[in-house]
C-alpha cells in the first residue's frame, strides 16, 4: 500500500508560484495575531491589498455553502450592489463574537486614510468583510475570543512589510481549528497559469467532515503537487500500526455534539491577479468551494458554516473565457492543496479543554524519504 501523492491530472499547464501561498498573487498581504484573552485558544488572519500596488483595494465576491455562517458585510459584495472594492478581508475565530475583530481592522485602515472615499481627504469608509469559524472554548474558556484588538494587531502585521514565508498551521484564525477528527489550522498554497495569472488559496480548515481518508491519506491527495508536501517521492501511506493506533484513539473521542449550528466552518480567500469583475470574483469563490468538497468529506454541512471570498487585484489583464475556466480549475485545486498543507502544518495541542493531535504524530511514517 503507497499511494503516493501525484500532481494533479486536472490541468498540466500550472506551476506553484514563488512562495506557494497566497502572497504569489501580486498586491496582497496577509497579517496574523493571536486571540490574548485567558483561556483563548484562536486568532484573527487578515488579507488586505497593499496601499502602493492596490490604492483602491480589491474586488470581490463570496459564496457562502455552510448551514451555520457568522459572516459581516457578505451582503455589500452581491453583484447587484454598488461597491466594486474593498480594502480587507478578516478571518477569525470566535464564532459571532469574533466578528467584532474587523473593527479593529477598520480602525487600523481608517488611522491610515485607507477606505472608500467619502468627501474630504481622510473622510473614509474601510470596507472589511468578515467570516468566523467556531472555535469557543477550546482553550479552556468559552468567552475567551478574539477582539478589535486582536484585529488590529493582524492589520498591523499585514502592513509591516516582509512576509515570506507565509505561517502555516496552528496560528491566526487557525490557531484553535480542528480539522474532523485531527487538529486543523490555515493554509495556503498557489497556481501559475499558462497566461501567466497567479491563482491562490488561503484556507482555515476547521471542518466537521473528515480531511483524512479511513486508510490514513488524504482525500485530496491527488490535487497535491510535489512543493505541498516537501517529501521525496511524496507522501506514503499510514503503517498499519500507525492506523491502528489512530483508531483506538478516536475511539475514546468523546462525539461531536450535534443539533446545534455553526460548531465547524471552513472560510478563507481565493484570490488572483488577473482583472476580473465583481460577478467573476463570486464565481471563483464558489469553484472554491468544489475544491472543499474535494478535501473534505462531508462538506458544507449544516455544522459548518463553510464561506469563501473570491478576490481580484487587477494587476494583470482581464482573461479570455479559456484564460478565465483555467482560473476557475486552478480554484478548486489550489483550495484542496491549502486545506491539506494546514492539516500537515498543524502541531498537536493541549489545553484545559482537551488534546488535538496532528496529522505529523500520529502518522510518522507517511513523511519517510521515497521508499
């Protein structure tokens, strides 16, 4: 039994970018800050276009599948309403509390005469959609969460300058995620095009469905390219010791509660340079979301709350319809890749609360050089 990883058969014709993450598409910045609050156990990631290449910020859309979103100005991005741009995007935990971090985000945007134009110079609006997984108590308290300082803190780092490499795993709004039956996290991961447009995803995977298949792989393993997983020969599969051990674990896992929404959620971005329109963006958010039910199974359930953006910097030309479909492939794979690269960034946790194990312990033998 080897199943090793393969490149995607799905299009032959894309390439990583530099960093492999979210940062390849030109004009973004990420920032990430940690929940501070006693007892917390998550965090606050934040994409937002840079000032100097993305004045007026990016355009965007969402799509919105989970049966349990806590989401905030989803409703500004329906093609149907006036404004193009915005100047951010806030990703956290917190469940609805957590929400209140993109006014720290606004507040940090506004300071900088960042937003939408409203009159006189400095009079601004920042635009700031917002999306939250449910990660509550796992810390060891349940009204532990992130805040608009907590935002502000990601804004802050997101304007700091140098970001590569990209953090993965347990850290901003994946730093509480767990991920079925493993601890989750954020991830990310990016696509050239043969026109040359960068496609990427950022993902915090935090999902009721299972990332990791009855035999220890991943469901996703063939949408990975070789630079996901750093592993000569690419990933093997789980002894049968391993698998046997990782079963009698989850045996003594007391069962996810059930009856009560939005206990899960995957959210993130899916972003690219090329130009695209508002309605365009709405349509890469929602192939982002195939790229989901690919990695995880199931997806989108009533538990979730499973909400992605799909954003444009326009820095390169609009595409053609084959430029455009080849986007549109290259969403759902690179959200697949991100949602496997957070689960193999994550490290096992332990709080008051309980013991989240990562994929890398309990599975050793799947990272050994080519066999």
């Amino acid at each position: 039994m080897t199943n090793k990883t393969t490149t995607s058969t799905t299009s032959t014709t894309s390439t990583p970018g530099p960093t492999n993450s979210v940062l390849d598409v030109a004009g973004l910045r990420v920032g990430q800050a940690s929940a501070e609050a006693p007892g917390a156990l998550s965090g606050t990631t934040v994409v937002l276009a840079g000032g100097d290449v993305c004045p007026e910020g990016m355009v965007a859309g969402v799509d919105v599948r989970g049966g349990g979103p806590g989401t905030r100005e989803t409703d500004l991005l329906d093609p149907r309403n006036v404004v193009e741009r915005v100047h951010a995007v806030c990703l956290t935990g917190g469940s609805a509390f957590g929400l209140g971090a993109a006014d720290g985000v606004m507040a940090e945007l506004f300071a900088r005469g960042i937003g939408l134009p409203m009159g006189r110079p400095g009079d601004v609006v920042p635009l700031v959609p917002a999306a939250v997984i449910f990660d509550l108590g796992r810390g060891g308290t349940f009204g532990a969460h992130p805040t608009a300082h907590t935002g502000a803190a990601a804004c802050r780092a997101a304007l700091s300058g140098e970001q590569v490499p990209l953090e993965q795993g347990c850290v901003g709004a994946g730093r509480g995620a767990k991920a079925g039956g493993f601890k989750g996290g954020i991830g990310t991961a990016s696509a050239v095009c043969a026109d040359g447009s960068t496609v990427a995803a950022l993902i915090v995977c935090n999902s009721l469905g299972e990332v990791v298949a009855p035999d220890g792989t991943f469901h996703a393993a063939s949408a990975l390219m070789p630079e996901d997983v750093a592993v000569p020969g690419g990933l093997g599969a789980p002894s049968a010791h391993e698998l046997d051990a990782a079963r009698s674990a989850a045996a003594h896992v007391p069962p996810q509660p059930l009856g009560m929404p939005g206990l899960a959620t995957t959210i993130g971005v899916v972003a690219t340079d090329a130009a695209l329109s508002k309605a365009q963006c709405a349509k890469l958010a929602g192939v982002g979301h195939d790229g989901i039910a690919i990695a995880v199974r199931p997806a989108h359930t009533m538990l979730d709350g499973d909400t992605l953006f799909g954003l444009s910097t326009a820095q390169r030309p609009a595409p053609d319809m084959v430029g455009f479909h080849e986007i549109l492939t290259q969403a759902s794979l690179v959200t697949a890749r991100a949602i496997v690269r957070a689960i193999l960034a994550a490290t096992t946790t332990t709080t008051s609360a309980g013991t989240w194990r990562a994929y890398r312990e309990a599975f050793p033998s799947v990272f050994a050089a080519a066999r």
